[in-house]
C-alpha cells in the first residue's frame, strides 16, 4: 500500500494493525490484502470485479473490513460486492472509501453492495466517504446499496460523508420480509460547490416489519443536496423517514419524500425540516467566549452528530 492509501485507511476504516479478522483492502481497482477468517470467507467474484463474502450461520461477535482507496487521478473504479449472511449470524461489517487527486484527472469509485441476510441474522454496516487532495480533478462517490431482509432479519446502517467529495449519487433499495427490520442514519456534509444526491425505496413486503430512515445534513458554501425517499408498505408494517438539513451561505437542499400504502395496516410517516441555524444558538455560544465561525462549527458538529 502507498502512504495516500495509509492516510485514507485511517479516516475512513479505522482497520487495526495486524487484524486478524477477515478484511480486504482495494487500492486503485486492485486488491492490496486480503484474509479470511474461520466464519468469514472473503473470496474474488469469478465474473466482475469484486467480492463474494460469505459469513457462516450462527457467526457472532466478528467485523468484517472492505475499505477501497482511490489515490490518484484518472481512476474510474467499479467493484461489486456480494454479502451473504448466514442465518441468526451476527456481525459488523466496515466498508469505507476515500478519493484523492493531485491533478487534474478526475477520481471516482462506484461500489456496488448487495446484501443478503438471511432469517434472523443482524448486521451493522458502516461506511465513511471522504475526498482529500489539492488537485482540479473532480472527486467522485457513487455508491449503490442492495438490500434483501429475510424474516426477522435486522440491517443498521450508519453512512457518514466526511468532505472533499465533488458530486456524488448515492442509491439504496431495500426489500423487507416478515417482522425485519431497517434502520439507516445518513450525515453528509457538502461544501463549495458540491453536490449530493440520496435516493431510498424501500418495500415492504412482509407483516410486522419496520424501516427507520434519517438523514441529517449541512450544506455550505454553494453546495447542492437532493434528499429522496420512497417507502412502499404492501403488507401490516410501520415506515418512517425523517430528512433535517442546515443551510449554510448559499447553500441549498431539495427533499422529496414518497409514501406508498398497498395495504390498510401499513402505518407510513415522513418528516422534513430545512432551515439555517438559529440565531439565539450563535449568540449563546458566543457568549460563552467562542467565535461566530467557532460557533457555527460547534453546532454543526452537534448536529452531525
């Protein structure tokens, strides 16, 4: 690995040093280390760039790293990656991505995540996007997440966009069988004149499941966010989606919400809020001694929290 990737890895993966555990480290659209662990199997797709990750039923109490760097310009990295997950397995699995370029060549990775958990089992799925680099070339993250729940089945996913990152489209869909359950927290921060664009369906299809979906975001600068959620209830089930979003400068968000009922119990909610940060907020915390700017700072970090 060379120290750019190094650097990402830090930010965005948190991997330890000499993990034992299953991981598989992807530099420039190349695998930079790999190893699997007795309940894990990390192995290469046979028919496209990628991987197939096979956790064992019954597998508790492990993480699972996939982090992918891209370190210079004129990259264009596409991977897909299976997740299979075993029954009543329980696991972590950490799939950040940093883009970096010091030229003029644009950086770009589009992963493709497919999920598929099987009765029972519970997944916390993290991933952390940053975009570093003093180049003119654009920094990109397109990310696509495919989600199949099977009964009693539970995915948490917690998606973080640092900075750095020029434009990004990030898709998820999702499909829920009886009594799963789907929770998503999303934060992003855009800056300058980047832009952001979050796209959710998910369909339930099973009685007495449930999906909880937040994102909170900030938009400074003369940054763009577009915000879309579609939640489609075709069986007895509970839906929420919730979109905050602070403006900054000139910064501006669009929020589109979708709420599908095909069923008399399916019990759908959406919440959106979009407005720039209280006055009565800066002043107080400047009267504690802080900066505006130091201020701002702090509420931002809050709410991102």
């Amino acid at each position: 690995m060379n120290h750019i990737t190094q650097q990402l890895l830090q930010i965005v993966s948190d991997l330890p040093d000499n993990f034992r555990g299953a991981f598989n480290i992807r530099e420039d659209g190349q695998c930079a280390g790999r190893q699997s662990s007795d309940h894990v199997r990390i192995e290469s797709k046979t028919d496209a760039p990628g991987l197939v990750i096979q956790v064992e039923p019954g597998t508790r109490g492990e993480t699972v790293y996939i982090p992918a760097c891209v370190t210079h310009g004129d990259v264009d990295d596409l991977v897909y990656n299976d997740f299979f997950i075993g029954e009543n397995a329980d696991v972590v699995v950490v799939a950040g991505c940093g883009v970096h370029t010091d030229d003029d060549s644009e950086a770009r990775h589009n992963g493709i995540h497919r999920f598929f958990l099987g009765n029972g089992s519970h997944v916390v799925y993290r991933e952390k996007h940053i975009g570093t680099g003093k180049g003119a070339g654009a920094k990109r993250i397109d990310p696509v997440t495919d989600i199949v729940l099977g009964e009693d089945a539970v995915l948490e996913m917690d998606t973080v966009q640092l900075s750095g990152v020029d434009s990004t489209t990030r898709k998820t869909t999702a499909t829920l069988s009886a009594r799963a359950r789907l929770v998503v927290r999303e934060r992003l921060l855009t800056d300058g004149d980047e832009t952001a664009r979050s796209e959710f369906e998910v369909t339930v299809t099973g009685d007495d499941a449930a999906v909880d979906l937040v994102s909170r975001s900030v938009a400074k600068g003369r940054s763009h966010q577009e915000f879309v959620s579609v939640i489609k209830g075709q069986a007895r089930c509970t839906g929420h989606s919730e979109c905050d979003a602070i403006l900054a400068d000139e910064g501006t968000v669009v929020a589109l919400p979708g709420l599908e009922a095909a069923h008399p119990d399916a019990a759908l909610i959406h919440e959106a809020a979009i407005g720039k940060i209280a006055g009565e907020q800066l002043l107080k915390l400047r009267t504690l001694g802080l900066t505006e700017e130091e201020a701002e700072a702090r509420i931002i970090d809050g709410f991102l929290k």
